[in-house]
C-alpha cells in the first residue's frame, strides 16, 4: 500500500513538472523567434518558433515568421506549407496573404498568385486592404501590365497609402506605360539688359517600345546672339530588369551656341530603402569637346523625391572641375503632380543650351510645378535666377522662366 502511494506520488509530481515544462506565453515566443529570425538565426528561431506551433497551430503570426523565414532563404516550397496554413487559420488577415504573395513574387508563381489574390477578394467581399491592392498591382506589375498596374497604384496614392519605395514604384510604372503624347515648352531667359533675350522653343513627341522603352524625339529651337539655331535629339530609356533601366541620348546641332554633337548615357540602380543610383557619361561637342563624368544619389521619402548629382569635368588646359545639383520634388494627390526646387553650382551636362567651355561657374536656383489637368493633358512651368561667371570680372545675371504642357494619347 505504502509503495503504490509512494508511486502515485512520484507520477504526479513528474506529470507536474512536464505540465509545468510545457506551460509558456506564446507571445513572448513569437518575439523571441523573430529576433533570432530578423538577425539570420533561422534555424534557432524556427526551433522556437515550431515549439509554440505544437501546441498553438493555427496561431498565425508565428505561420507568417516561419513561412517568411523560408521564403528568405530561397526555400520558397516549404515558405508556401506555412503562409497556406496562416491563411487558412486567419482568412481575414491581410498580413498572411501579403507574406505570401511576396513569397510566390520572388519565386516567379504568378499563376498561384492570382489564386492567392482571388481568395482574399473572396474573404474581403471584394474589399482588399490597400496593402493586398498593392500586391495586385505588383502582380500585375509583373505580368507587364503597365497601365493597369499604374491605375491601381495611383488609386492608392491618391488615398494617402505610403510604404517605403511605394512613389519610387509608381514613377517606374510610369515610366513603363505605354503612353504615346506629344509636348511643347517655351524658355525666355532675360539679362537685364547686359544683352538681347534669349527664346527657346521645344517640340517633341513620345512612344514606347520593347527594345528602347520611351522613346522620345525633340526638337529644339532658338533665338540669341542675333541668331538662329535648331537641335535635334532622340532619348530612350531601355530596360534593364526588373530594379536597373538605362537613358541614352543622341543630338547634334548646326549653329554655334548648340553642340554639333551630344551623347550621353546613363545606367539606373533601384535600390532596397527606396535609395536609387545613377552612374554616366556625357560628350558635348562645341567650339572645345568636353568629356563629363555624372553620377547621381536619389532619395525618395514619403512624398518627397531629392536627388544629387555630382559632375567631374577632365580638362588637359585647366585641370579637373566639378559640378553639383541638388533637387527635390513633393509630390500631391498623383504621381505626377508636384512641386520642385533645384540649387546649382557649374552647369549641367543636360543642359543643351549651354557652352560650358564659355563659363568658369554657374550658380543657380530654380522653382517649378507640374500637373496633370486630366488624363491626357499636363501642364508644368519654371522659373529661376542663375549668375553666370564669364571671367573673373565679369558675371552674367540670367532669369529663366520656362512653361509647357503635354498631350497624351
């Protein structure tokens, strides 16, 4: 007798102590899983994290750690096991469909995604979540549908939705989008008197194709130093994948104050963090060839854009110049609605109608805005005040004001 109580006692303090082994907050496991996780521990954390999934399977946050620790690892079969079950233990959470939608984006499923996204419309009565109508127009981003990936994402803009990268994303999409238009702008540049105005006349018109991306034509006319000039040009911008595009341009002039030849080119970087990164070259061929070296770090944050360009100018007689430029959009109820400011220092290699052999520096501030009346019809003007160093006694005073508009079609 004394030895089966003994035995019952011995039993209930050991099924006590495993009870007791067993009892844990599966809370405070999910936190301890994702740090582990979110500093490369995977399989330190999935130890833990599978641990609460025994006793707590459907708890769907921990389904989403593990299924995303996969999905990072480029083991995206078994990411699939874990964001299936997270959505089937929480039809209505929008963060199960997103982690598992970004899984079957970066393995290239977009046939499951399309199921995927069918059943979150089915759970939401049609209702997506602006994250998950983000992820739809990235599927549809993905299948090179351009125009309708932009038409959801500028719905999200116009309701205020932001994540980090979002504008960047929809700048690219506009970008892609096959959207032909024709445009003009006007440029009067005044001295003050020191000599006659300057009037620049723009036209040009755009396309798309699969091989140049945008292709754009202009031509460019103008009115100084009592004469009269025309330059041509053609820019395209190709694409290079899904996170790198390229501008190329080709232009050449017969009168003096435009290059008898431009060239340029530049290669494009998105980068994770909303960060963009650009790297080129430019030849102007005016009275003296000049060879530059450019190279640009864009930002965006929130609704803001900044960007700074840094230009290395090589010169056999004068030895090495620089020149900077520094400028910001803020972006309104589109993707293309916007203000814009820019400070200068040395002229821009861009700029077309500048001889920069004809000046020791330029220093410049500019204010511009841009809108898109309607679907077709955009409208855009600029002024600033540029002091142009002739020599080291003499400086050119310029005002600028420049207006556009574009037709789209």
């Amino acid at each position: 007798m004394r030895k089966s109580l003994l035995i019952l006692l011995f039993s209930a303090i050991t099924i006590g102590k495993l009870v007791a082994q067993d009892s844990f907050d599966p809370d405070e496991l999910f936190y301890e899983a994702r740090t582990l996780i979110q500093d490369g521990k995977y399989q330190q954390g999935r130890k833990i994290a599978f641990r609460a999934l025994d006793k707590y399977p459907e708890y769907a946050d921990i389904l989403i750690l593990v299924g995303r620790s996969y999905a990072w690892e480029g083991k995206n079969d078994s990411a699939s096991i874990y964001l299936d079950r997270a959505i089937f233990a929480s039809p209505t959470y929008a963060d199960a469909y997103s982690a598992n939608l970004d899984n079957l984006f970066w393995s290239e499923q977009y046939t499951k995604a399309e199921e995927v996204l069918g059943k979150a419309k089915m759970n939401f009565n049609d209702q997506l979540p602006s994250v998950l109508k983000y992820k739809e127009s990235r599927l549809l981003y993905y299948q090179e549908s351009y125009d309708e990936a932009y038409e959801l994402a500028e719905g999200l803009f116009d309701n205020g939705y932001n994540q980090e990268g979002f504008l960047g994303y929809l700048q690219n999409l506009q970008r892609l989008r096959r959207n032909s238009a024709v445009g003009a702008t006007y440029d009067y540049d005044n001295f003050r008197g020191e000599i006659a105005p300057w009037h620049t006349w723009s036209f040009y018109g755009r396309t798309r194709t699969n091989l140049t991306g945008s292709l754009i034509a202009r031509v460019t006319q103008s009115s100084r130093f009592d004469s009269f000039g025309t330059l041509y040009e053609l820019d395209a911008y190709p694409s290079l994948g899904e996170n790198s595009y390229a501008y190329l341009n080709i232009g050449g002039s017969g009168a003096s104050f435009f290059p008898k030849l431009r060239m340029g080119a530049s290669v494009y970087f998105n980068l994770p963090k909303a960060w963009e990164i650009e790297g080129g070259y430019r030849y102007l061929g005016f009275s003296e060839v000049t060879h530059i070296a450019t190279a640009s770090l864009g930002k965006y944050v929130g609704n803001w854009w900044f960007n700074f360009r840094l230009n290395v100018i090589p010169s056999a007689n004068d030895g090495t110049s620089t020149s900077g430029n520094l400028q910001g959009r803020y972006y309104f109820k589109t993707g293309e609605d916007f203000f814009s400011f820019q400070l200068s220092s040395g002229v821009s290699p861009d700029e077309e109608n500048r001889d920069l052999s004809q000046l020791l520096n330029s220093y410049r501030f500019r204010l511009g805005y841009q809108q898109l009346v309607s679907p077709r019809f955009m409208i855009y003007g600029y002024t600033g005040y540029s002091w142009d160093e002739l020599s080291s006694t003499n400086t050119r005073n310029d005002l600028n004001i420049s207006i556009g508009t574009e037709y789209r079609f």
